[in-house]
C-alpha cells in the first residue's frame, strides 16, 4: 500500500510524493528527490518540523520535547523523520522550495470546450494531453496557464476536483484581456502548457463549520472544494455566499443547486451588488453573513474574490470583532493571485 503526499511550500509549490507503507515522509520525500529540512533525521533537533493539514499519521514516540512538544504536536504540527502516514496527508513545509531543490511541476493540456456566459464569464475545459497521468492539486489551488504565442502566463483556479483526467477553469472575461482574446478565437484541439499547482488557498480537514465566501469567478476553487466534499461526505454545516456586481455575472447557479442536493449540510446564497439589479437578494457578502453562519468565530472561513472584497470582508470582521478559527483568503487580479490564511501566519 501506498499514501499520496502533498508538501505544500512556503511559496506555494506542491509536489505530490508517495510515501510505501511503514515509511517516513522525509524518507519518501529523499527518494522522491525533494530535500525536505533535516539535521539529525533522529527527532532530537526539531529541524524537520512541518504541519500536517490533513489527514492521519503515527508520530511514535521516538523523539524528544525539545523537538515537538506536546502543545505543537496538538496543533498538529509534526516531524517529519518520525512521521508514518496512515492515509493520504496534506504537510505544510516552512520553507520555500527552491531551498528544499524542487521546483514547480508542468503538463499540457488540450483544449476540449469552451462555454461562453454572455459577456462575464468562460467555462473551459481541457484534457490531459498525451496520455500522461491526471494532474495533482489541493481542490482550491490555482495554476499558471501559457498563453499561445504571447510568451506569457495566466494564473487561474481549478473548478474541478483532483484526480480527473478532464479538468476545467472558471475564467472572467476580460475587455481586451489576453487569455479572453486568445480564447475568443482559440480552435479546440489545440495544447496549451500549465505550470503549478500553486498556492497557499485549499481545503483543510473539515472540523467545524465553514463559510464560503466567493466573489465573480472567484467561485472556481468552491466549485472544486464542494465536489471534493460531496464526493467524500460532510457533517459539518457548510454555508456560501456568491457575490457578483451584475445580474449577469451570476453563473454555475444550477452546479450550485446540483452539489447541494448532493451535500444536505451545504445552504448557498447569492447577491448582486448593482442597485438596479432584478435580484432578489442585493448588496454585497458583509450584508449577508448572519450570526449562525459565523458560530461565535467557531468557523474556517474561506474568501476569494477581487482585491476590494477580500480587503472589505478582513475589515467587516475586524469591525465586528469576529476572528475565525482559521481564515484563508485568495484575492486576483487578471495577471495574478494572492493567497494567505491566518492560520500559517499566527502558528
């Protein structure tokens, strides 16, 4: 029996390792050829010491409290010389990956489908391209997309779940935008190069309720958090908010509707922001966070969306003072995206 490994750096990075039955994640990650931190390699220094996000392990005894103490190992921190999985794990490594001699991964992709949303939006979707195996990511991620003869790059956030050799994106249209004008005429068949996954904004083990907050396409990584969750099950309540600017912007609603007749513990609203909108529901996410929703801060909140939202949403809680059990937040522009969670940061 093997276990899939997800170390996720400190820039983002994610490489996916196998890890045999009875190994240790930094022997299986020196035979992957990733050089994760280590001194002793005996759990006497402390050096290897990482954050398992997900999943189950047995840390042994076999180390001392200088090393990991009691407190760290209840955060769940772990070291990863003494680490065995006993499932697939999600191991959040300190440093970046460069220094650990690793770098991003990359495949192609061919280009199977895209479906227009009046002027606001693209579904599109791609095949892994020359046989090659199903691309890994954290449902939430993001990678970088090549764009055909520009000698650039586009980050976007996968809307499917891992593990399919079909995969998809929820891209804004943007006026004069290079992805939506190599799109506007791209021919289907044709490959494109991916580089990643990237980032710091995925789903962590489901312990307490979570809130959903999405912006515009910023609903791409919900959409492949909820497949995860509808595929697996969750008996933790699950609420999203979906924000838009106008009435047209409001796609995928029906998805909506199809994963949480899937997930009973998921409630889904939406709003538009536009006062002259025919919604029925108006304003902005902050206007529509109620008291059961944030459960006295005992939630993991999760927020992508535009510069402007995720910055008005830190400073509604603030105002509120609301601080989340943990809170990941992903905020893009149409040439980058940002992603952090107070979580890493307050560790």
């Amino acid at each position: 029996m093997t276990y899939t490994i997800a170390l996720n750096f400190e820039d983002g990075v994610t490489r996916f390792i196998d890890c045999k039955a009875n190994e240790k994640v930094l022997d299986a990650a020196y035979r992957n050829r990733i050089n994760l931190p280590m001194d002793c390699s005996d759990g006497v220094c402390g050096t290897c010491k990482c954050r398992c996000e997900d999943g189950e392990y047995d840390q042994g005894e076999d180390y001392i409290e200088d090393a990991l103490s009691e407190d760290e190992a209840a955060r769940g921190l772990v070291l990863t010389c003494q680490m065995v999985p006993a499932s697939d794990c999600v191991v959040a490594v300190p440093m970046p990956s460069t220094a650990c001699k690793t770098g991003t991964g990359s495949f192609e992709g061919e280009l199977v489908s895209i479906t227009p949303h009046a002027d606001a939006a693209l579904e599109v979707t791609f095949d892994i391209a020359g046989g090659a195996a199903a691309p890994g990511f954290l449902p939430g991620q993001y990678v970088n997309i090549g764009v055909p003869g520009a000698g650039q790059t586009r980050a976007y956030s996968f809307s499917s779940k891992p593990g399919e050799s079909r995969f998809g994106f929820l891209i804004k249209r943007v006026p004069g935008g290079l992805m939506s004008a190599y799109l506007d005429q791209a021919q289907l068949g044709e490959r494109l190069q991916f580089t990643g996954p990237l980032g710091t904004f995925y789903l962590r083990e489901v312990r307490r309720p979570l809130l959903l907050l999405a912006g515009g396409t910023g609903l791409a990584p919900f959409l492949s958090m909820l497949e995860v969750l509808a595929e697996r099950g969750c008996e933790q309540p699950i609420s999203l908010i979906y924000g838009v600017t106008r009435d047209l912007d409001l796609v995928l609603v029906e998805r909506l509707q199809a994963l949480a007749e899937r997930l009973p513990t998921l409630v889904f609203i939406t709003c538009v922001a536009e006062p002259q909108s025919v919604h029925p529901r108006k304003g902005y996410v902050t206007q529509h966070m109620s008291a059961a929703m944030l459960n006295d801060g005992d939630v993991d909140v999760y927020l992508c969306g535009p510069p402007p939202m995720v910055d008005a949403v830190r400073a509604h809680f603030s105002e509120q003072g609301v601080t989340p059990a943990s809170f990941h937040y992903e905020k893009f522009t149409p040439t980058q995206v940002v992603s952090t969670d107070r979580q890493a940061l307050t560790a």
